[in-house]
C-alpha cells in the first residue's frame, strides 16, 4: 500500500512535466499513467488468490498492457486478463503467456 501511495505522490509532483517527452517517445505524463496501471495491475494480480503465486509480468505502453511469464493454465491466463482489463487507464490487454501446466 506505501508503494502506490509512493506512485501517487511521484504522479501528482510530476504533473508540470505532462508535456516534456521521454526518450521512449511517450510523454511525462504517459510515462506516469503507464506507471500506475503497471502497479495497479501488479497489486489486483497480487491480491487474487489463484493468481498471486505465479509469476506474471505487467508491461504498459500508453496505455497497451502486455503480460508475460508462466501460468499453470489457460484459465489463469484468461483470469489475469480479466484482472488486467478492468484496471483504470487500461486500454487493450495482451498476453504472451506461456501455459506451462506444473
């Protein structure tokens, strides 16, 4: 919970910077709403009990989830999705999962 509040606080202090670019081409302010659906995301997968053993990785690219890593399942893999979808900012969700049953 102090990680997001920490995010949170970096977002609103970093707002004056919403028009510079990054050398990803994004701009600050992409950079940011990128970096909090990435934790947003992390957090909802942590806090799913089926989901919070595997290792899933959350990228985010203005607004493009990407995750990837292992699932047991496609059904994980489609719950992770799900979880992923519905996070504030998220447009489109991805996955290169591999299901790679134990």
């Amino acid at each position: 919970m102090k990680k997001l509040v920490h995010i949170f606080l970096v977002v609103f202090s970093l707002s004056a910077l919403v028009g510079c670019a990054t050398p990803s081409g994004k701009s600050v302010g992409e950079a940011i709403d990128d970096s909090a659906i990435v934790a947003k995301a992390n957090v909802e997968i942590f806090n799913d009990p089926e989901l919070k053993v595997l290792r899933v990785n959350v990228d985010s690219y203005r607004g493009v989830v990407t995750l990837s890593g292992r699932v047991d399942s496609k059904e994980q893999e489609k719950r992770a999705m799900e979880i992923v979808q519905k996070v504030k900012g998220v447009s489109e969700v991805r996955s290169t999962l591999v299901v790679s049953p134990n």
